[in-house]
C-alpha cells in the first residue's frame, strides 16, 4: 500500500477538493455529526484556511487516493511560554480505518508543532467514540488535569 502523509497546500486545487471531499465525509459520519455541510462552507474551508496563518492541514493519501485528513491550529500555553497545537479535526475514510493512518498523520503534526517548537498538542474526543480515543491514547495522548481532586478538563462551547 503507497502511503502518502503532506502538509497540505491550501491554495493547491486538487488539495483543496481533497480537503472539501474529507470533510463532508467526516460531516456526514455519526462521529461528525451526521449532517452533510453547507456546500458554500465546503468550498470556502480551503481559501479561509489559507488566510490563517496560525492554520495548518495533514493530508494522507493512500495509491494517491485522499484518505485522511487532520486540521490543526496554533495556539499558546500561557503555563509554559510556548506555543502549542489544537487538533482540530481527525478524519479517516472508512476503509482506511485500522490501517494505522491515523497513527501516521498525528506523527506528522507532531514533526510540524516540534519544528514551531511547540510544547503540546491537544485535541477533544466524543466519549462515545472509543476508536479514536484508542487511536490517541495509542499515539501517547491522555485526559488533561492539573489536579486529580478537581478531575479533568471538559471541553464546552456556546454558539455565537
């Protein structure tokens, strides 16, 4: 199996419908929230992405096919000075699932947030989804606490 893992080029066309192709698939998976998106917002990830500088995409190919994909941004850890990485998005196409690509496009990001000389990489998982939280705990990820008495951290939103 040719395995292709490259940060992808957001401003590249054909990166660009891979990175539309993966993320509506990702959408449409229970574990996205099983609701296609909006194909306005599918054609402008890549653009909005690219106007980001503190953004960043892991592509995975697979006989030059795209099978996987993972979303990052730059953020900071006031704790430690530095900055640090927030995966965003995880996406593996079903039957690329178990192969370990998944393993493979994380060992890319963390190459790229060493290289940003970023202290951490951090990420949110539904409690449900024990496949990726097998796949993190596997890449060496674990829940985050400061103190064990005040239990870990929860990952909240509130739209806008």
């Amino acid at each position: 199996m040719d395995i292709s893992i490259i940060k992808a080029d957001y401003l590249d066309p054909a990166q660009a419908k891979d990175i539309e192709y993966l993320l509506s698939c990702y959408a449409s998976d229970i574990m996205g929230g099983g609701t296609a998106l909006n194909e306005k917002i599918l054609k402008n990830v890549p653009l909005e992405l690219s106007k980001r500088p503190y953004a960043f995409s892991v592509l995975a190919y697979v006989e030059g096919k795209a099978a996987g994909l993972i979303n990052c941004f730059e953020a900071f850890s006031t704790f430690r000075c530095k900055p640090l990485i927030n995966i965003h998005d995880v996406i593996v196409i079903n039957e690329y699932r178990r192969t370990g690509l998944a393993q493979s496009l994380l060992s890319k990001v963390e190459e790229i947030a060493k290289e940003k000389g970023c202290c951490k990489l951090t990420l949110e998982v539904l409690e449900g989804n024990q496949i990726a939280q097998q796949a993190y705990r596997k890449h060496g990820f674990t829940g985050y606490e400061l103190d064990p008495q005040m239990g870990k951290a929860l990952f909240w939103e509130k739209p806008i």
